[in-house]
C-alpha cells in the first residue's frame, strides 16, 4: 500500500521527496513554513529539507529547497550500483550462515 501526502491548498508543492538522494545526502524529512508565521519571518516561507549525509551517518542538516542540489544520473548511477553491490554481498554473507545450519538450505 501506497500512503498518500495531502499538500493544504495555498502551500507551494515541494521540489524533492523523502528518500531521495541528492548532492547533501538522503532526505529523511521535510518542514513547510507557512507564509506570515514567525518562522517563515525569520527564514522565509518555503520548504526545508531534513538531510542526512549518509545512511551510517548520526548527523543530519536542515537545507532550503534552493540549496538542494540533485545529483548527476552517473553518481546517482553509481551509488545506487554501490548499495546493490553492499546488499547482494550481505545476502551471500547470510546465504552461508543458513546454509551451515543443521537442516538448513542445503538440507531442506
């Protein structure tokens, strides 16, 4: 199942989306703030973009849309190959811990 984002009307609809990889990391949340509010005040009206460098990583960033920057088709090529390659290598990694258990893969 799919689970829907309802935008309210009059906010503007962000650029990027949750999960997506960009130049400063994967976006793990997103934050509007609203026209005529104390925050958009502040550091104006728009979306702000939760970020984290890495997947390991414990830091995470707040970025304005505009500071996002995409990434390139042969990075996001690449690094998406990188993490394929991590998790194929983890599934062999537990391919033989099962297949050594007594009545595992091998026997059943």
């Amino acid at each position: 199942m799919q689970s829907t984002i309802s935008i309210p009307h009059g906010w503007k609809y962000p650029r990027f989306t949750l999960g997506q990889r960009t130049e400063q990391g994967i976006i793990i949340g997103i934050k509007y703030y609203l026209n005529d509010s104390l925050l958009a005040y502040e550091y104006d009206e728009g979306w702000r973009y939760v970020v984290m460098p890495d997947i390991n990583s414990i830091e995470e960033g707040n970025h304005l849309e505009n500071e996002i920057k995409l990434l390139k088709p042969q990075e996001l090529k690449t690094l998406l190959e990188a993490e394929i390659s991590k998790h194929l290598h983890q599934v062999q990694l537990l391919t033989y811990e099962l297949e050594a258990i007594p009545g595992g893969l091998a026997d059943g």
